[in-house]
C-alpha cells in the first residue's frame, strides 16, 4: 500500500468517524427516542453519501490504487479485474473502463450488505428486546455496535482479500458455503428465539467480569467504592457485535463473488452497515411485513455462490459486472414487490 493510497483510505475513515461523532454527540446528544422522521432523514442522508463515493469511485477511483501509468494500469487489472484483460484500447480509455467496473462492482456490493442486513436487523431487535434496553437507548448501542463492527471488518477484509491472493481456490470454499446457507435459509422454519441469557458470550462476561444489575442512563461502566461494573449495556453492545461477526460470515465472502479489491469489499460493507443503524429505526415496525424478502436473501446468496464457482466461465460467455447488479437489484426488487402484492394473511 503506497503512501497516496494509505492517506486516501485514513481520510474516508476520519470522514465517516467525524460524521458519525456529529450523529451521535452533536445532533443526537441526549439519549431520546427515534422517530421515523429522524431515521429516514438519516437513511437518505447515508444513502447521499454511499453515492457520493459511487461518483468518487467513477471518476477518480485510480487513486486508490496509485494508478498512474499504463503498467501500473495493467497490473491492477490483472489483480482486480481479470475480465478488462480482453478489452482493448488506449489508456484513457481502458482507465475509464477500470473506473466505470470498479464503480459498478462497489454498487454491486453495496446492495448485496444492505439486503444481507436485513436478518440481521432482526437479531439486533431481539437482542435489545431481550435485554430490556430502553427505546431511547438504542441510537447510543447501535453506534457503537457499528463502530465497533466497522473495526472488525476493515481487519476481516483485508486479511481475507491477502488470504485470496495467495489462495485463489478459497472462493470455491466461499461459493459453496454461499449456496450451502442460502438453501439453508429457505428450508428453516421461524422458531422462537433462545433465551439470551444462557449465551455462551453472556456467561463468559459474567463469569470474567463484575456485572452491575440494573442499567444506569446510558452508562457502559459504573464505579461504586473502589470497584469497577459493567453496565448490561455494555453486554448489550458485545451481543451485537457477536451477531455482526456471523452474518459477516455470508455478507463478506458474497461481496467478493463481485470483486477481489479489498477497497471495493471494505467500502461497500462500511457504508451499508453506517446506515444499517437508521434503517434499523426506518424498518424495525415493518419488516415483517415483506414475508418473501427472507426467499430473497436465499435466491442472492445462492446466486452469488454461483457466480463465485462458476465466474471463470460467466466472464467467457460476457457476463460482466453490471449483469450481477441487475440480478441482484431485480431480486430485492421482487421480493419486495411480491410482498406488497400478496401479503401474510392475519390469524382470525
């Protein structure tokens, strides 16, 4: 990683850390409910600035690869973009190709984390159902659930994407696994969640660590004499860091079925997770209602395990990267639909 490419990535990091400290200390000081009005504003806003750095991407997305020659071009290419290698032109004009696939394959991966997110939302709201976290405390959990997750990530990514350079037969593992638990998830049944006291993370906090027995405000630490508690709060934000990691699972190997460019699988992650928080307050009412986007969710990682065995062959039959887009946008597009037009039947 060259010096232009390091500071690139520790400036987007610094611009979503100051955006989500103004979120949460500026604009949402005290701990107080979230209304829908809030949370699509912050939804749009997240969705503004996830586009925003689709166009940054599109036209200057070189710089993050130190691209500045047609031999640097090329090898990048060979790195992240094997299908270009067929493509012929000048270098303005395989640059503009680069650019225009690395922004599609970004969009790609963006869509694939935000419809993935979606059973996670679901974890998330019985962890905190589950705890007794009040309403108002939620925006405070969730930030640093996110923050936290956006750590964990960056490491997971990278350390996947060396992994996959130096053992490229891995995706076939990920492509199995993708198919593996989408069928998976399509044939299990929706059964009442466990009780998650008896977790082996809680019992591990509880066994290591004294536990103050009620919550205080939004505290994740209280001192009495001379000792030192954790808050339930701070289990609260440890559950759900816990959950990240497994759906990370499915949502970060099915990104790189797009694309191998650990800047493309860590951005496209991090901007859908930082807006996975206000979506959660957009949608934790109604999700429910859309009864096929749990089908959905199967279909895209059954297809994205797919393409992960089968991409050698879908670039020799022209299968490029705005194709995948396109399936995947129609099928969060269906499943959508197709809860609208044919919704769960109430009991009685």
């Amino acid at each position: 990683m060259g010096i232009s490419e390091l500071l690139l990535l520790l400036g987007f990091l610094v611009l979503i850390g100051l955006i989500l400290f103004i979120d949460l200390f500026l604009v949402g000081k005290q701990a107080h409910l979230v209304s829908t009005k809030e949370a699509l504003a912050w939804s749009v806003i997240w969705f503004l600035i996830a586009m925003g750095f689709y166009l940054f991407l599109r036209y200057y997305g070189h710089l993050l690869h130190g691209i500045d020659s047609p031999e640097r071009l090329k090898h990048v290419i060979s790195e992240y973009a094997p299908n270009l290698l067929r493509k012929s032109g000048d270098y303005a004009t395989l640059l503009d190709l680069y650019r225009q696939n690395m922004s599609i394959n970004y969009m790609t991966g963006y869509f694939i984390e935000e419809t993935l997110s979606v059973d996670n939302l679901f974890v998330i709201l019985l962890i905190l159902q589950s705890f007794g976290v009040q309403h108002k405390n939620y925006k405070t959990v969730l930030f640093w659930g996110i923050l936290g997750a956006i750590v964990l990530r960056f490491i997971f990514i990278f350390a996947g994407a060396a992994l996959i350079h130096q053992f490229h037969w891995i995706l076939y593992i990920f492509g199995a696994f993708l198919i593996f638990q989408g069928i998976k998830i399509l044939f299990e049944k929706n059964e009442e969640a466990a009780d998650v006291q008896d977790h082996p993370v809680v019992k591990y906090l509880r066994n290591h660590f004294s536990i103050y027995p009620r919550y205080v405000k939004d505290h994740f630490f209280v001192h009495k004499g001379a000792k030192r508690f954790i808050t339930p709060l701070l289990i609260v934000v440890v559950m759900i860091e816990f959950s990240d990691l497994v759906f990370a699972m499915d949502s970060i190997p099915a990104v790189f079925a797009v694309t191998s460019d650990p800047y493309v699988v860590f951005f496209s992650n991090i901007f859908a997770i930082i807006g996975l928080r206000s979506l959660f307050f957009l949608l934790a009412n109604i999700i429910t209602k859309f009864r096929f986007l749990k089908a959905g969710v199967s279909l895209l990682l059954v297809f994205v395990g797919v393409k992960l065995l089968a991409g050698e062959f879908l670039t020799k039959i022209g299968f490029e990267s705005q194709h995948s887009l396109f399936v995947i946008l129609g099928i969060l597009s269906l499943s959508v639909l197709l809860s609208v037009l044919f919704p769960k039947k109430e009991n009685g």
